[in-house]
C-alpha cells in the first residue's frame, strides 16, 4: 500500500498539482525531511492538501500526513478508504469536539511514529480571498506533546481561486507557496499562537500577485 501511495502521489498528483497551480515555491528548503514535525498552513481549498502533499521531496512523500476532518472525508467507505490509505490523512473528529474525547491522538500517534503532520490552523476552509481566520490551539497543543518537533508555517496564495469552497470544477491559476522559518514550543501556548499568526501573516506579505495559468 505504501508503494502504492508512493506511486499516486508522484506519478499522479504532483502533475495535477503542477497543471492546476504552477506554484512557485519559496524557502522549500525549509520543509522538514523527517518527523516528527508539523507544518501549519493556511487554508482555502483542497488544493492546499494536494499542493502540500506534493511539494516535499519524493524521498518525503511518504511521511507526509494531512490533518483532516473526519466527518467530511470518512463518512463515504469508499473516499474514506482512499483518503486513508492513498491521501493518508489523519482523522479529526470536529464533531466531537467538546465531548471529552482527545481528537488529537491520531495526530499525536503519526508524530510518535516519526510522520510530518500537516495542519490547518483555522479549522476549516476559508473563501477565495486569502484573508486568515482566528487560529485554533490545536495546533500548540501538538507542539506542547512534542517541544522538539519543528512547527514551520506555510502560506499558499491563491489555492481558494483555483478551487473555492463549494465548488468542484478547479480553474487553473498560478498559486504561491511560502515557507517560513521553523518554530518551537517555547512553554507558552498563547505565545506560540501568536508567533505562528505572525509568521503566517509574514509570509502572506511577501506573496506576489496571482496570475492566470
């Protein structure tokens, strides 16, 4: 199965990736190699996945474990097997949220393993203007369960144009990709939140205009 999602990644969703985006990627030599480590990034589409799973290094690819919602993509068996076993998300139960249970400890179980967890700070998607949302702690309390994991922001210009929240059909437009300098758990969760605003925020600055692909 790994090969095979080795084989997917590469030989199908990077070209995809390339043609729907041409993203220009700054600071990839920023990217965690190995794990445990966490990259955040903003989020306003599901290209933001695809972009992420497929700008690492192939020697990577393997490690790379996208947060996601469970209650979006395992509600379906067939996309619920395909999105474990080929996408190789990490399921989040949003839905339990406020329950008791500790949603966070399929992330946490990939960290342990030595994966690269992708997360999405916000929550969910935003729309097409690439304006940030409030940023969920989730995010610090991973960092908090593994102070020496590098926590390195990514931000992705353009992803909501390509494919909006709601819509199907993705419309080719060059995107941009930033990678920021990688943080720490320095004992401080709102400390570490705001750091990791301001990286974002950073990041979003120095993208360059959008173009058509």
């Amino acid at each position: 199965m790994k090969f095979l999602r080795f084989l997917l990644l590469l030989l199908v969703a990077r070209p995809i990736a390339r043609f729907l985006t041409g993203a220009d990627v700054t600071g990839r030599k920023l990217l965690p190699l190995k794990g445990p480590a966490i990259v955040a990034a903003n989020h306003n589409s599901h290209i933001d996945t695809l972009l992420l799973l497929t700008i690492f290094p192939s020697r990577a690819m393997l490690r790379i474990r996208p947060a996601a919602a469970s209650d979006y993509f395992l509600k379906d068996p067939v996309i619920g097997w395909f999105s474990r076993n080929l996408i190789g998300i990490v399921p989040v139960a949003r839905d339990r949220v406020g329950t008791g249970e500790d949603i966070l400890a399929p992330a946490r179980e990939a960290l342990a393993a030595g994966d690269i967890i992708v997360v999405f700070p916000e929550g969910t998607r935003g729309d097409a203007s690439d304006e940030m949302a409030r940023l969920k702690s989730g995010v610090a309390r991973l960092a908090e369960a593994f102070p020496d994991a590098p926590v390195t922001p990514v931000w992705i210009q353009g992803a909501g144009r390509v494919l909006p929240k709601g819509e199907h059909i993705p419309v080719p437009m060059n995107c941009a990709v930033l990678v920021g300098e990688p943080l720490h758990w320095e004992g401080h969760r709102t400390a570490f939140m705001d750091g990791l605003r301001e990286s974002l925020l950073a990041l979003k600055a120095q993208a360059p205009p959008l173009r058509w692909g």
